[in-house]
C-alpha cells in the first residue's frame, strides 16, 4: 500500500521544525517511521504535511547528567540497545529494549517516536513510567518539561501540542547495585507485548528498601503497581509474598481486543509482575519460564 499525498519538509534545526508546526496545517512529524508508515499506509492518518526530524541536528545522544540519563528523541533503539551508559545506569532498559520488534526496526525506531507513539504495550513507555521518567518537550514558546506520569493523555496520545516537539528524555537512575527485571508474554517474538511487567528493587539487610513495579499493555497506558510496591516494601522477598502482593493486578480496569480479554490481561499482569519480581530478586534462576534453551 502506498501513502496518501502528503508535502514533505525537511528542516535542519529544532527552530525550524517548531516553526514549520506553527505554520502548517494538519501536519505530522516523521522519526523513525517505524510506527507512522504503516499508519500513513493504512490511511490511519491523512497529514497534508509530514516534517521529517532525521536531519536536525542535535536530538540524537546518550550522557549522563547528575543522577540521570538523558537520550535526545532522536536516538536510535538499537543505539540504546549498544550503549555502555544505558546498560550500566539503566539495566531495565536494556533489558527492554531487547523486545522491541526486531533489529531492523530497533535500526530506525527512535526513543522519542516511541514515547509520541504511546502503544500500550511499548516496552521503553514501561521503562519511562518505571524510572519516573522526565519529557522534555520544545514549542513556539521554549523548552518546558513534563513528569512522565502526566505525559499520557490516552490511548496513544501525548500530553504535548500540535506545535511541540519531544527533544530528549531524562530518566532518574536507581543505585548501583538495585535489580531490574523485564519480561512480556507475546504471540510471536517480536511482536508487541499482550502483557508486560517491568520491576525494580533495592534490597538492603534482606529487605525491600523501594520497589517499582510497572505493568503494560492492560491499561490505555503502562501502569504503576503502587499498591504492590507498598505491600512489598520493608518485607524480605519470598515468592509468596510477591505472589500475594500481585494479586492486585487482577482488578486492574484492563482494555480488551481481538488479541485478548481484559480477564486474560489482569490474569497476565498478576503472573507477570510476579515473575518480574522474583526475577530481579534473584528467585527464579531455576524456574520453567526463565531457563535458557
Ligand atoms: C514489525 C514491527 C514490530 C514492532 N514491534 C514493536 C514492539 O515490540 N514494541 C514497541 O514498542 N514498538 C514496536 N514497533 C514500533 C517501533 O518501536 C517504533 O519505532 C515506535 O513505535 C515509533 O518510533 P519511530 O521513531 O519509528 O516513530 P515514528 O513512527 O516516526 O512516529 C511515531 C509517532 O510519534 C510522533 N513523533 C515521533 N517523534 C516525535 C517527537 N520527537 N516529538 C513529537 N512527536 C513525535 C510521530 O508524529 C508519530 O505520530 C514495531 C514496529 C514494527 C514495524
């Protein structure tokens, strides 16, 4: 399938692609492609003007800055994928990153479509709600920031304007020494998750000092397990303590479609986020569903 038309715009600086937002009609922004060609192709969406983000200069790059990780919009999947940096501060990431369809679209997938795409089920939206993530976002007016939590404003949609740009994201890294699980039930390898569930967990002296438990693709938007986290915290993990702790996924008002029903994701999130948990608590080295083949 081919495209409907559309007047392409090739801006090299972040000024000029706000401005060309502020100027055009109905008009979409182009990063990897990844997620918008196919909906271009499927006639999801009829931009009258697509502005391509590939040759502005500055939005692509990894650094660390105090406490965070900062990742320009532009920055390619599958340099995350190969970054040092993430592997080292942000080991969740890296582990999700490695779910996300296969290297060919890690290839041109960008961190910042991904964000602006907002599928449910995207592992680095789970990664960004788990690390209590930061946006930051340029418009006619300047740069401003938005919390993570906030950045959902439904089903795939941003919490940003027609004439705003995601620049960068910043997410806050947890102490060396916390561990980090990923995982995900989907049909085929590579495809987008049903169910994921991302965990963090500091121990100290054998106990939880601070959980993060995330699930996605039950909700319009991943989901912080807040009541989970609070349940486990101050105890020593034990599988059946996180097994109880994660029975709260089962009321989780969870979305329903043509891949499954909203009882086979709250059952999902409650198997998942405790198998994520155990996972990064060092529990399941020897369970059926994380051997290696
Ligand atoms: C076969 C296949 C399998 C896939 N599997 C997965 C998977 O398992 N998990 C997963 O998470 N994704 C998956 N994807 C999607 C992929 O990760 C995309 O890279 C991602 O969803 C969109 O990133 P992109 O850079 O390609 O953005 P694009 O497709 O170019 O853009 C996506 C949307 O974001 C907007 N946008 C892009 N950049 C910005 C910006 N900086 N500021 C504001 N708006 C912006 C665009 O206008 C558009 O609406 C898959 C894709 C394919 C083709």
């Amino acid at each position: 399938m081919k495209p409907p038309p559309f007047q392409y715009h090739d801006p090299k600086t972040l000024a000029e692609a706000v401005g060309l937002l502020g100027t055009l009609d109905n008009a979409k922004l182009l990063a990897g492609g990844q997620s918008l060609m196919p909906m271009l192709n499927m006639r999801f969406v009829l931009p009258d003007h697509v502005v391509d983000l590939n040759r502005v200069a500055g939005l692509s790059y990894i650094k660390e800055t105090a406490g965070e990780l900062e990742i320009g919009a532009m920055t390619r999947q599958r340099d995350i994928e190969f970054s040092d940096l993430v592997k080292a501060r942000c080991p969740l990431m890296h582990q999700a990153i490695m779910h996300i369809g296969h290297r060919q679209t890690r290839n041109r997938g960008t961190i910042g479509g991904s964000l602006c795409h907002l599928d449910p089920a995207a592992e680095l939206v789970s990664v960004a709600a788990a690390h209590d993530a930061t946006v930051m976002v340029a418009g006619p007016s300047g740069q401003r920031e938005i919390a993570f939590k906030d950045f959902p404003a439904g089903y795939l949609t941003p919490a940003i304007e027609l004439n705003e740009i995601v620049t960068a994201i910043r997410v806050p890294f947890w102490p060396a020494g916390h561990k980090a699980a990923f995982i995900e039930f989907s049909r085929r390898h590579g495809d987008f998750a049903i169910v994921s569930a991302a965990a963090l967990l500091m121990i100290d002296g054998g106990k939880i000092s601070r959980a993060s438990v995330t699930v996605g693709g039950v909700a319009v938007a991943p989901l912080r397990a807040t009541e989970v986290e609070q349940a486990i915290t101050g105890q020593e993990p034990s599988s059946e303590l996180f097994r109880k702790a994660c029975e709260w996924c089962r009321g989780i008002e969870a979305m329903a479609d043509i891949h499954a029903s909203a009882d086979y994701r709250q059952h999902l999130a409650a198997v998942l986020s405790r198998r994520a948990l155990e996972k990064a608590a060092g529990l399941a080295d020897n369970a059926p569903w994380n051997r290696k083949h």
